[in-house]
C-alpha cells in the first residue's frame, strides 16, 4: 500500500508539473526559439526609419494573422493593431516600436544592417541600434505563445505593433486615430525596452517615474551683425548665444530643489558662414527633460527669462529680444504603476526567477510608451527593462549604450527572458492572480 500512494503521489507530482503554465512556457519558447531567432536576425538587417516601417508592419501582421489574431493595418501611420479575443475577461495591450535610426552600424556582426537611405540628402545607414528589433521579436515570440496557451487564460490580447517610437509620435498617432475608441479601453498596457546596461536574462522594474518629459526646445538669438575685424560695431550674437548657454546651466544647479531631477542640455549652436564675418543671428537647440510638470514649466520660464536677461545686459534692442520656440507636442514622462510593478515583479520571478529581477533606477531618456497610460481613461502601465547585454561584454564592462553603432542584444538569452516574462505576466494579469 505505501509503495501504491507513493507512485500515485509522484503521478500527480509529475502531472502538475506538466500543466504548470511556466513549464508550458519554457517548452513553447524551447520550440520557437530558432524561428523567433531568425526572425530577430532578419528583421535586424532590414531596418526602417521613422515614418517608413511599411515591410516591418507588413511583416509583423502576417506573423500575427497566420497564428488567429484580427489585424488592423495602416491604423495611424503605418501602426497595426492584433486582436485576439478568448472568451470574457479583461483586456490587456502589448506594445513593441517598430522603427529603426538613421545610422551606420559598426557592431561587426554577421547579421549586421547594410541597408542606406537618402537621409535630408545624405546617405545614411539605418540600424536597430535602440533594441527595436528585439522588441519586436519578443512581441512576435509572446503572441505565439499566448496562441498555444489559450485554454490557460480568458480575455482580449491587444498586440501594438507601434511606428515612429524614435521620433515620439507613433503613439500619439495612434491614440488620435481611435485606438482606445475602435478597439476598446484595456485594463492594463504593458511593454518593454532593451537595456544596455543589464545582463541578458535579467529584467529591470521601476517604479513611478522611470523615463522623463522630452522636449526639443530653440532658442534664436538675434544681433547686429559687422566685420569680424571690426567688433565694437557688432552686437555679436556668438557672445550672446555662449552666454545664454552658460546661464541655463544654472537653471538645474541653481532653481530647482536638490531632490528633483531635471537636465538642461545644448546640443548644437548654429550661425555664421565665414571666419570674418559676425553673424545677425545664432540658433540654439537644446534637448529638456524632466519628470514633473512643475518643474517642466519652472525650466520653460526660466529659459526665456535667462534668454532676455542676457540680450538685454548685451544692449539688444525690444525688438531684437530672442525668440525661445517651445512646441505644444512633447513625449511625456513614462509612469510605472506602482500596483502593476508589484504584480509583474510576482510574475517575472515565477517566469526567470527572483535572482534575475532587479531594481532599475530612473533615466532621463524619453518613451513614448508613456501616451497608453497618460489618456482620460487611465490605463495602468508599465514599461519595463529588458536585458540584453552579452556575457562577455558585462565581463569586460564594455557597454555601448542605446543608439551607439556599437550596440546589439544577446539573441538567444534576451528572447528566452523577454517572452517568458510578458507570457507569464498576461497569464497571471489575465487569470487575476493576486500578489
């Protein structure tokens, strides 16, 4: 008798671990993984800039509509929208980017982009340099798996396939089209981006505020042109633009409280043709970020207050004050849900282990991923950091980041880590498993 209970004890042992959802995942990723492989490898080296993904998003909607999904195409741009519905329960959005940058790649892999586009008319290379590519094929990778887990799960898949991320206006494309409006509200949206910084096989969580408000903010600074023989003639905009950029440094070191975060950077100065001549006018491009709208509005006003200081101290006339150009649009800060963190944190543990789920601090780069949860309705989100970063590089601590011609995933960890990670994290949000 002891020795029947025990061989029944160990067929139910065993039969649970069989129909143990996260073993189910490790052998459909086990299944997929030289498919989603040389998917990665061929997306890579077929890349499309912003505005341009009209093969990538074809590609992608066959991928999803030969697996059952109802696909949308061409939905704001070149976006395209998955649906697949399984029965009653909550609806929850997936989103990878699809774009690429205008860049040479120097990575020196096999499976590197060769690709040249006529770029404001230059020739450029384009690249995956920011990890799109891997996002698109963890989002292919999980698509299938949610496919063959259906009797696991009840409720609507939205699957993003988002263009125009590097430019921070496929979101916003899309929401304006009627996303929420067409499709439905979803409960929850989740994505993922590449770290350059955390090895493969690991994810990274934030909480709150995890990237920044990213604003593209001129400045033209007006003078009166001379002679460069003949300065005391001129009101020399070059002096006046150096001021102004020394003083804006000020803004970060001298306005805002030390505990909040913010960055006030001056990217390209741009006047004058000739080494005589002093030009009437000099342009200045910064890049602003910041987490808060207080503080956003705080840098606003003192950009334009320093501006006119300056000009003025310079002996500028009214009507020569500079011109500060601030665009209505911007890419908000992205906002992890606290709540959701906490449940995708539970999920990502179960998927990869709790040893591979780290706390990743705040950057002030710019996602506009943020959009899904930033709308009248709410929408819970996270965004989280997928690791990408070969063994031996993490040894050698050469770690090229995110838009370096330098910078590639570790396929075959990277995809492994990420589908079973976004799998588990749908199954449980689905089933409404409690932390």
């Amino acid at each position: 008798m002891r020795f029947i209970i025990i061989a029944i004890t160990v067929l139910i042992s065993t039969a649970f671990v069989a129909d143990n959802p996260s073993v189910r995942i490790k052998k459909l990723i086990a299944k997929d993984i030289d498919y989603l492989i040389n998917f990665y490898k061929k997306t890579h080296q077929n890349p499309e800039i912003s505005l341009k993904e009209k093969e990538t998003a074809k590609g992608l909607a066959e991928e999803l509509r030969k697996i059952g999904f109802e696909i949308t195409e061409n939905f704001g741009g070149y976006g395209i929208v998955g649906i697949l519905k399984n029965g009653d329960g909550p609806m929850i959005l997936y989103r990878t980017d699809m774009d690429a940058l205008p860049m040479y790649e120097k990575s020196g892999l096999d499976y590197a982009s060769e690709k040249t586009i006529e770029y404001y008319g230059e020739q450029v290379g384009t690249m995956h340099s920011c990890g799109h590519d891997m996002h698109m094929t963890t989002w292919l990778g999980t698509a299938r798996a949610m496919v063959e887990l259906q009797d696991e799960w009840k409720g609507t898949l939205m699957m993003i396939g988002q263009p125009a991320e590097e430019i921070g206006a496929g979101a916003e494309l899309m929401l304006n089209a009627g996303l929420y409006e067409k499709f439905g509200v979803p409960d929850f949206g989740i994505g993922l981006h590449s770290s350059p910084t955390i090895a493969a096989g690991q994810v990274g969580f934030g909480k709150g505020y995890t990237m920044a408000n990213t604003e593209m903010i001129d400045i033209k600074v007006f003078g009166i042109g001379a002679h460069g023989a003949s300065p005391h003639m001129s009101i020399d905009p070059v002096i006046t633009a150096s001021m102004i950029v020394m003083e804006l440094q000020t803004i970060v070191s001298r306005n805002l409280k030390p505990t909040e975060s913010a960055v006030v950077t001056v990217g390209a100065i741009k006047g004058g043709i000739k080494h005589n001549i002093i030009p009437d006018e000099v342009t200045l491009k910064l890049t602003v970020r910041s987490y808060s709208e207080e503080v956003r509005q705080m840098i606003h006003k003192r950009i334009k207050e320093i501006s006119k200081g300056v000009a003025i101290a310079a002996g500028l006339s009214e009507d020569k004050m500079p011109e500060v150009i601030i665009p209505d649009s911007f890419t908000p800060a992205n906002y992890n849900d606290p709540d959701l963190v906490d449940k995708m944190i539970t999920s990502a543990g179960t998927a990869i282990g709790k040893e591979n789920v780290i706390y990743a601090e705040p950057q002030m780069v710019g996602e506009d991923f943020s959009r899904y949860g930033q709308t009248a309705d709410k929408v819970p989100t996270v965004l989280f950091w997928l690791g990408t970063v070969p063994e031996e590089r993490m040894k050698s601590g050469n770690l090229p980041g995110l838009h370096s011609p330098f910078y590639y995933p570790e396929p075959k960890k990277s995809i492994e880590s990420g589908v079973s990670v976004v799998s588990q994290a749908l199954l449980d949000l689905f089933n409404n498993k409690k932390i």
